[in-house]
C-alpha cells in the first residue's frame, strides 16, 4: 500500500479521481444523448465506457473502505510438545500438564455440539482404570505435529476413526487407539470437557 504524506492511500486518490472523471463523463454523455444535435453514437459510447468506470471504481472504493473482516488470530489457549519419552500440554494460564507415552492405555477423542466459536473436539489420555491423565483441545498449537507422531509410536492407532470423529458435530466419543491386552474403553466425563 503506497501512502503519500504517510497517511492518504494513493490508490484510493487514484481510484477516487477515476470515479470523479467517470461521474462527469456520464453526466456529459447524457446530456449529449439528450442533445438531438449531437452525434449519436459518440454519446452512447462516452456514456457506457463512463457508466462501466463508474461502476468499477465504485467497486474499488467500496472494497478499500469495507473493513477486511479478518480478525486477528488469538493465540492458541493450549500448546503440545512432545519427546521420546511423554507428551507436555500447556496452556496460557500456566497449568501444565504431562502424559509418558507408555503411562496411558487409550487415546480417545469427545466431541461436542459446542462449536464452532467453542472448542469442541478434546484428545483424552486415559489410563487402564479409567483416569483421565490429559486432555487436550483440538485447537492446541502442535497438535499436527504430534498427530504425525501417534501412528508411529502407537501401533494400531486408528486413523479413520480420527477422520469420523472430525466430522462429528454432536456429543460422541471415538476410540483411536488402545493398549494391545486392554480392555473396553473407559467411560469419559462428557459434562467437562475443558482441558
């Protein structure tokens, strides 16, 4: 964006004295169309190319004018890292959390009917009786590093269920991976399911 005087857009001037000419032009041209001395053609001419700058610089302008609607982007509430030995959850209000990778025995995935302004997608980390040792959102800033990561390390995690379990806009759980030698998944406290 070229400024001029460090505080006018010079685009916009640009645009704005194109609609200004185009403005005047079509002004004239009808009054040339209204004129029966006047050459016919010429009028319709001046009269259409104005209309068309007209309306192009007017779309222009608009657009300059018109807050972009983009806001910008929060920082993410939780953070996830990860090491050879466990995963690290953090989240802006300082609580931290920490799961070894051979400590839990199901990663399981709640939704809710919370979003889109909510999150509404949690990985659970559970242990063999049940308790939940970590849970994470969704929108964790590192969460594609470390879903690249659980096939890897967790043999037979279940991609497709992940896939089923994004597309879910209701309260559902969705088994990924267990334990080999695990029993049924465990039950997940659905009415909490902030981290």
């Amino acid at each position: 964006m070229t400024k001029w005087f460090g505080f006018i857009d010079l685009r916009f001037l640009k645009d704005a004295a194109t609609w200004a000419v185009s403005a005047t032009a079509l002004i004239f041209g009808i009054i040339m169309l209204r004129d029966s001395a006047a050459d016919q053609i010429a009028a319709m001419i001046v009269t259409i190319c104005a209309s068309a700058f007209l309306i192009i610089s007017s779309l222009k302008i608009r657009a300059q004018l018109r807050p972009t609607g983009k806001q910008p982007a929060a920082p993410p509430h939780y953070t996830v890292h990860f090491d050879h030995q466990c995963i690290f959850i953090a989240s802006r209000d300082g609580e931290r959390q920490s799961v070894a990778w051979d400590a839990f025995d199901y990663v399981t995935i709640l939704t809710t009917s919370d979003g889109p302004f909510r999150d509404d997608v949690f990985w659970i980390f559970s242990d063999a009786a049940g308790n939940h040792l970590a849970r994470l959102p969704n929108s964790a800033e590192g969460l594609t590093e470390l879903l690249e990561a659980m096939p890897k390390r967790l043999i037979g995690f279940d991609n497709h269920e992940v896939i089923r379990a994004m597309g879910s806009t209701t309260e559902a759980l969705f088994l990924v991976w267990r334990r080999t030698g695990s029993s049924a998944a465990p039950e997940v406290d659905r009415a909490t399911p902030q981290p």
